[in-house]
C-alpha cells in the first residue's frame, strides 16, 4: 500500500537551509577568483554578520589547508569580525592538493537574514 502521505516540508523553507535548523542562515558556494588552486568540498557557510562582500586573500598550504591573510580589493568592509569569521570558516574549507604554496582570493558573501 503505497497511498501514504510523506512530509513535504516548509514550502517557505529555503532548500539549502538545514533541516531542524528554522534560522538557517547560508552565505552561498564559494570559489577561488584569483590563484591557481580550487575548493575541493562546497563548504555552505552560516553567518550572523551585517550583508558584505569579502575578498580574503588566503593562503593555501600544499595540503589544501587555507590561512587568512588579509582582505583583497572589492571587500565592502575590513571589520576584524569579518576576519575572524572567515578564519573559523577555514579549517572547514578543503583546497585541492598541490606541491606548492599558494596566495589565492575567496570571495565571501555574508547576508543577513
């Protein structure tokens, strides 16, 4: 008997905001703009942070590990809490392996919800 009704779930909900999570906040994929390294894992990050735009110049370890530098041309702040996000962001962003170091820019958009 196949007549069941399943959950469809929040028709309000946004589709990639997580489960059991009603204030789920997402600041979209992120790419590398500038550099000669990718991300590996599509890291969606959550933000609580005033709407801005964060060019981080990044520096990737040949293991694919990220380190924030400072913030590139184009960021729309410098607030040190934007730092400070994107640093707690970072051990959870994988860059693809390489035989060298590497500076590249991430841009973050943080969004308010």
């Amino acid at each position: 008997n196949s007549t069941g009704k399943g959950d469809a779930g929040n028709p309000n909900g946004k589709p990639d905001s997580y489960a059991n999570n009603s204030g789920g906040k997402t600041g979209g994929t992120l790419k590398v703009t500038k550099g000669d390294r990718t991300i590996v894992n599509n890291y969606i990050f959550m933000g609580d942070l005033p709407r801005a735009t964060i060019n981080a110049v990044i520096k990737v370890s040949p293991a694919g590990r990220g380190t924030f530098v400072t913030f590139d041309k184009g960021s729309t702040s410098a607030d040190a809490k934007y730092a400070n996000a994107i640093r707690g962001y970072l051990p959870n962003i994988e860059f693809n392996k390489s035989d060298h170091e590497s500076i590249v820019t991430v841009p973050f958009n943080f969004r308010e919800q």
